[in-house]
DNA sequence: TATAAGCGCAACTATTTGATTGCACAAGTT
DNA sequence: AACTTGTGCAATCAAATAGTTGCGCTTATA
C-alpha cells in the first residue's frame, strides 16, 4: 500500500479535504457535511491523509478535530520547484532561441 | 478514468519519467531501458502523461521523441501555492502567537 | 523484397482504490 | 442506568490501476 503525498493529493476529495482543514480544524462529521458520500467515505480519506502526516488528531472528548499540517506538502513543492522555470514564459522564449542555434549546427 | 495531473505525477514511475524528459526528449524504447519493466509498461506510462498534457509526441522517421510540455505541471504549483507561506517558519512563529491570543479571549 | 526495428493497441490478470453497510465502543446527556 | 452522539474498524464490492503477453502496422535496412 502506498502511503506518499503525490499519492494522497491524487483524489480530489483529499484535496478538498486539504483546503478545508487548512482553513480550519475540522471533526470527521463536520467535515463530511462538504461531501455527497458517506462519513465513513470521508473518515477513509481522513485516514489516508493522517497516515501520510498531512493531518493531525486532536481529541477533545469525544470529537477529534484534525489540523492541517503543512510540512509534508512541501515534498510536492520540491518536486516541482526544477520545473517552475520553464513555464516561465521568459524562459520559453530563451528556450526557443536555443533551439534555433542547435538547429544551425 | 482520471485524468489529470495530480493522477499523472501520482506514480513514481511516471515522475521518474518526467524527471528523464524534461532533461532530454526521448524515444519510448530509450525510457524503457531506465526501468526494470517491460517496454509496454512504460508506454502505458507516456500514454497516460501524454493524455494529461505533460508529454507531446514528436515523430521521426519511425522513432516517436516524447517531449516535456511543463505548462501542466503549473497546476499543480498553484494548488500548493496557497499552502507555501504556512511551511515557513516565520509564519509559523506567528501561527503560535496567533495561537496564544486565541487562547487567552 | 524479405527482414528487422520501433511503436501502439487489445486482451487478460492481480492488486489497489473509493465507497457502502454494519458493528463496536467510548464519551456525553437524560 | 439507559440513550444518543461521534468515531474508528472490518467485511464486502465495483471500478480503476499497473503490469504482462501477443499481435499488427509502419518505417528502415540488407
């Protein structure tokens, strides 16, 4: 079972989730108010997201509220970082010049 | 099926993939001989990222150079974006202060 | 023209995923 | 003490995923 955080923001309702709780700790049932599933559904997703340490528990008797907690994300970011760069539209001008000499030789 | 980006970049295969294109395009049987699968496996793979956008076909002769396309991958950074400022330290030295004024009303 | 190389497509399989339903249990409430 | 609320866990299921094998088409090469 994979486990990663490329892996856990691939589902759409994780990412939602992912807003949400970034704005404000959420309880599984206040959070599954969002969604057009089943708590348990949306417990699932909680699950997922705790394991990959993008969220975190809080128990207050009996609710557990869950914070967003944003180090992990920043593996997703790291990723991306060598890439930001070429979509730069600067760059792809540059890229095309470049291009333009290889081709000559 | 899903297909987007976050699905793409989901697989470790796939980012390895990338990480490989975006040096230098490629021919599928050249990308192939990086992994330890099969050459079908791999073209799944190129299907999938050229499907999502991240890849672009370019034929010559009989040999299919894949390109990287890094305007998707924008996606992605603007999904994190948001999160970028909360990973920070300072922000979270205020996030605490924030926290302790919270508390005390 | 016969053969080989480079690829994509289709069929099939095992595994993983996302979701549902039902149950158990601890923490509050009456 | 009995009932309700908030959660997690287990079993089950359909669909998606990642991979393999086999086939066929097109483009080079002998």
């Amino acid at each position: 079972m994979r486990r990663d955080v490329f892996q856990a923001i691939a589902d759409p309702t994780r990412r939602a989730i992912i807003g949400l709780i970034a704005l404000q700790a959420m309880t599984p049932n206040a959070l599954a108010e969002h969604f057009n599933t089943t708590r348990q559904a949306v417990s699932k997703h909680i699950k997922i997201l705790t394991e990959c340490q993008i969220l975190k528990q809080e128990q207050i008797g009996r609710e557990i509220y869950y914070h967003f907690e944003p180090q992990k994300m920043k593996e997703i970011a790291d990723f991306i970082e060598p890439f930001r760069k070429m979509w730069d539209t600067r760059f792809n001008q540059l890229d095309i010049v470049l291009n333009q000499i290889k081709s000559k030789k």
